[in-house]
C-alpha cells in the first residue's frame, strides 16, 4: 500500500495540478480506504492522462463552463492479482494469464478533493466477499490489452454534477446496459436532460434528487419503476420486500435518512445482494409472525411452522458513493459501517425497483397468494405439526427453464411437465423447503406464479404446484385446475439471480 | 437428416393423458377459488393505497448527501 502511495502522489500532483500536501489529503481520504479493502496481493498499472466518458460528460456540461482551470484527463489504476510486468501485456501466453489475474479498475478524475471516479472492482479483489452480488462485465482496456472487469459500478460524487442520488441513479443504468440490451448507460448529462421537465429549478449544481425524481428517470430509462415507503407498508413488509427483490437479483435504490433522530442526513444507496447464508442464520431464524389474521389462523390451527427466507437477519450488500464498494449492513442499520454517529443513525425510508416494464404482479401480492395456495388444505394440505421454509423470488422464465432442463434432481417426467408449460417472461417462483434441506440448498415443493397477472380470478396468475405427489396447474383454456400423477421429490434450489444462496 | 422436435398443444394435451390429468371442479374446489380471489382482491386494495401513499411521500425530501 505505501508503494502506489508513494507513486500516485506526485502522479496526482502533476496530473490534477494540485500541492503535494493537497495530493496527500487527496489520497488519505479520498483514496485510501478504497485501496485499504482491497487483498494485499493486489498490484496496480497506472496510466494517465486516461479520457473517462463519465467525466467527461461532466467536464464538457459543466466543469469547463467556469473560469478556473479544471483539467479534462483522469488517471486510472488497473488491478491484478500478484505482480505483473510489462512483458505480460505483450505476449499472447502471458496475456492470457494477466487476463485471469485482472480484477478491476479505477478511475481517478480531477474533481478535487473527491477524486474516486468510475470504478468496477471484482469481489474477489476484496479481503472479505463471503457475499452474494449481481454483477455484469464490462469491456475495459490496460496497458492496450482488452480485458473484462467484473463486478458492480461503483463511483465517489463529485459534488457538482452527480451527488448520491445521480451516482446511484448512474451506476443502476450501468449495469443494466451492460447486462442487457434493452438499456443503455445514463451520463450526468444524461439524467439532466431525463428530469429537465419535471425539475422546477436549475439542476447544476446539483442539489440532490427527490425519490419521486429518480422513480421518474428510472421510468424514462426503459423500467416500470415503483417506490415503496418504510412508513406505509410497516418495517417487516419494508424489509420483506427487500429481500425479496434482492434474492430475484435486482439491484435496488435505497433512500434513508437521519432526520426522524433530528439530523440533517438523506442520501441514496443501491443494495444489490447479500452475505452467504450460513447454516447458523438459518438456525437462528424464528417462525414468520404472520400478518394476514386469515393465515395466522391456518398456521396456529395445523400448528405449522412457516419460516420465510426474507426474515433471515442477513446482511445485504450496498454501493454507496461515500464508502468504498461493496459494504455489508443490516437493513435496520444500512450505515453503521460509517464512522461519523451522525451517520450511523440513519435509516432506511423508501426504495425503488427497477422492475421489468411487464411485471404486474409484486412481491407483496405475490408471497400473499402464494400462502393462500400453500397453506389451504384442498390444495397443498400440509400434515399438521410440521414446519417449513419458504422462499420466494423473481426469475425469468427462460432463465428457470435453462435451470430446470440442466438439473439432474428432478423426475425426467415431472421435468417435461414443467418445461412444457407455457410461461410468461417473468414468473414468481415459491420453493417450499425445510430448515434442514435449505442447508443442503435443497427443496421439495414448488409453486410458480405468472408476473404478469395481477388478476387472481380462477387461478389466471397460477402456473403450477408441486408438492410430493400433488401436481396442479389450470388448464390452460379453461383455467380449471387440473391434477396429475407425478411426484416431486427433494430438488435443488434455484440459486441463478445471485450465483448461491 | 434432420431431428425434429415438435412442441405442440396437442403433444401437451396427449402428456396429460398420460399422466392421469383430472380436473378439480367440484363446488368445494370452486368455493375455494373464489374465497381465495376475493381475500387477493382485498390484499390487491390495501397494497393500493399503501403504494399511493408511498409515492406521496416520495417528495419530501431531498437526497444530496
């Protein structure tokens, strides 16, 4: 850590035109944590002047709209795991294994003292990752060899052009463009031009965005976005919903505040996963406290014990511009990581998700009518004195198809039952498990439900459900429920949105 | 040559058969059905005015820090 100290000060003097004093504050606190979190077998390639489209986009919009002498160049720093030399940049065999060795990239651009720019650093380059993120790759360079950097986009704000919210905003579109074609990346300007209409007052200097403000660009960028309030849905349904769209593998947009604790913080993050559940999380998880009177009362009267995947006491994965990547909380405290108490004492109010245009059906509506079907004795009639585990997640159809087909624990018959089975491009998937089998990251029933049917009449939003040997789906004309002969034994879990569970 | 997969309706329907497909519309699995609607479209209603109430809340304050 002291050697790239000692070479990117007088870089960052001479590149940002900057004292050595101020090159050294730069460094301390704006770069030093980052750099601190990061696997001591880590090295680095430096390179300048670099042009980074992000800053970019901001100089030319703004920076060099004033008088003083802000520079247009950044500086970046590439990240490989054990030493590298120039040789390994100019040989196709060592190429290739430089190319397995690359973890990422920083950007540092002249934005004085908030220096940390664009950067996408692999979890691996981390010292601590026993966690579960979405991710995407992203067609970088280094030393002129092409590389991919995988990871999640992180950036510092600069504190003019983007705050918090832009950055979140940013690094949302960032991934989404590089994971799907549908989308594409959002430049500050970008997000200026989005929200001009709906902005009463100048935007630069930015001042911040309102929630309702990054509903709407995130709406214009191609999402049928939707916010939900800690305040009106409770802190259990709030937190529910989180990790419901966390475990579909949605990256979400955090709002919290300290302002209820009289203070004057409110910021956005992103949470984007979670940490690996071990087998003690699952064992130190309670029973669900249902809310619903109607589904308190099948439980109490069969006595079963429901255990809902999303009140595991986990810690999630959020991206926030003030702290380095990658930072694990609790959703009860998403900022105790921070050092300032101030900080610390924030809380979660809102968040967004970016969902699919053609979702309909949402997670609070989803689980409910999930429970209805697992918990009614005509249907699934659970034994009484029993408990289960139940998870329930967002996938696409085409993605849990690809899943099911590959996998070897389910009944060839009972598998081309399922793959035949005409789905819509999202469905909701409900694996019904015990505590034991969800250690072995087993299941053994399954509910599937169509996102894009908001409507309950006559089983329309059902695909099927399968529990040891019950079978049920509505045919598909009449939407009578039909039952067939096949059972379902223990299967494994579908663990695609995060790569684990 | 040539594989030919074909994935009809028909095929389907015929799989059904064979996996002893019946259907469950006696009274009792009806009555159900509908206690089950009507309990969603009440779930439906409450999440509504949740969700309308969210989006007000949503302009109150701003994010910079």
């Amino acid at each position: 850590m002291q050697e790239i100290r000692t070479e990117l000060i007088p870089i960052l003097q001479k590149e940002f035109l900057v004292s050595e004093e101020t090159a050294e504050d730069m460094y301390s606190s704006d770069l030093e944590p980052h750099l601190q979190q990061l696997k001591n077998t880590i090295y680095f390639l430096i390179e300048y002047p670099y042009v980074d489209r992000i800053y970019r986009d901001s100089y030319y919009h703004y920076f060099s709209t004033k008088l003083g002498n802000y520079k247009k160049d950044c500086i970046r720093l590439s990240m490989f795991d054990g030493e590298i030399f120039p040789e390994d940049f100019r040989e196709e065999i060592r190429i290739n294994q430089v190319a397995d060795r690359y973890l990422g990239f920083m950007v540092l651009r002249p934005t004085i003292p908030a220096i940390l720019g664009r950067n996408v650093i692999a979890p691996q380059a981390l010292q601590t990752n026993d966690f579960l993120s979405v991710g995407s790759s992203f067609h970088t360079t280094a030393n002129a060899i092409k590389f991919q950097a995988k990871g999640f986009p992180h950036s510092s704000q600069d504190g003019e052009t983007i705050k918090c919210a832009e950055t979140a905003l940013w690094a949302i579109m960032e991934y989404f463009a590089s994971r799907y074609s549908d989308y594409k990346p959002a430049l500050p300007s970008t997000i200026i031009e989005v929200l001009k209409y709906i902005s009463v007052e100048r935007q630069i200097p930015s001042k911040g965005l309102y929630v309702n403000q990054l509903a709407f660009a995130i709406k214009k960028f191609g999402f049928g976005s939707r916010i939900y309030a800690r305040e009106e849905y409770g802190d259990d349904i709030f937190k529910s919903m989180i990790s419901t769209y966390i475990e579909s593998g949605l990256p979400l947009i955090c709002a919290l505040d300290n302002l209820d604790a009289g203070g004057s913080i409110a910021h956005a993050v992103l949470a984007i996963g979670h940490q690996i559940t071990s087998d003690d999380l699952i064992d130190s998880l309670s029973p669900t406290d249902e809310k619903d009177d109607y589904l308190a009362d099948l439980l109490n009267d069969k006595n079963i014990q429901l255990y809902d995947n999303d009140d595991i006491k986990r810690q999630f994965v959020f991206m926030d511009d003030n702290r380095p990547a990658y930072q694990l909380a609790l959703l009860d405290s998403p900022t105790l990581h921070y050092g300032d108490p101030d900080w610390q004492n924030c809380k979660l109010t809102h968040f967004i998700v970016p969902l699919y245009p053609k979702i309909y059906l949402e997670a609070y509506e989803a689980k409910n009518y999930a429970k209805n079907l697992l918990l009614n004795d005509l249907y699934f009639n659970l034994p009484r004195d029993t408990e289960y585990f139940m998870r329930l997640l967002l996938t696409s159809s085409r993605s849990y198809k690809n899943a099911i087909a590959r996998d070897t624990t389910f009944p060839v018959n009972l598998k081309s039952e399922i793959l035949e089975i005409g789905m819509p491009k999202f469905i909701w998937v409900a694996e019904i498990s015990t505590k034991t089998l969800v250690k072995q990251r087993q299941a053994q029933g399954l509910l599937l439900l169509d996102a894009t049917e908001p409507n309950s009449q006559g089983f329309n939003a059902l695909i099927l459900m399968a529990h040891q040997d019950l079978f049920l789906y509505p045919d598909n004309d009449t939407k009578e429920l039909m039952q067939i002969n096949l059972t379902l034994s223990t299967f494994n879990m579908y663990l695609n949105n995060l790569n684990g569970f | 040559m040539a594989t030919i997969i074909n994935r009809t309706k028909e095929m389907r329907e015929q799989q059904a058969i064979e996996n002893g497909a019946k259907k469950l519309n006696s009274p009792e699995y009806r009555a159900e059905a509908n206690r089950i609607n009507q309990k969603m479209k009440k779930v439906r209603r409450d999440f509504q005015i949740k969700d309308s109430r969210s989006a007000l809340s949503a302009s109150r304050v701003i994010l910079t820090s």
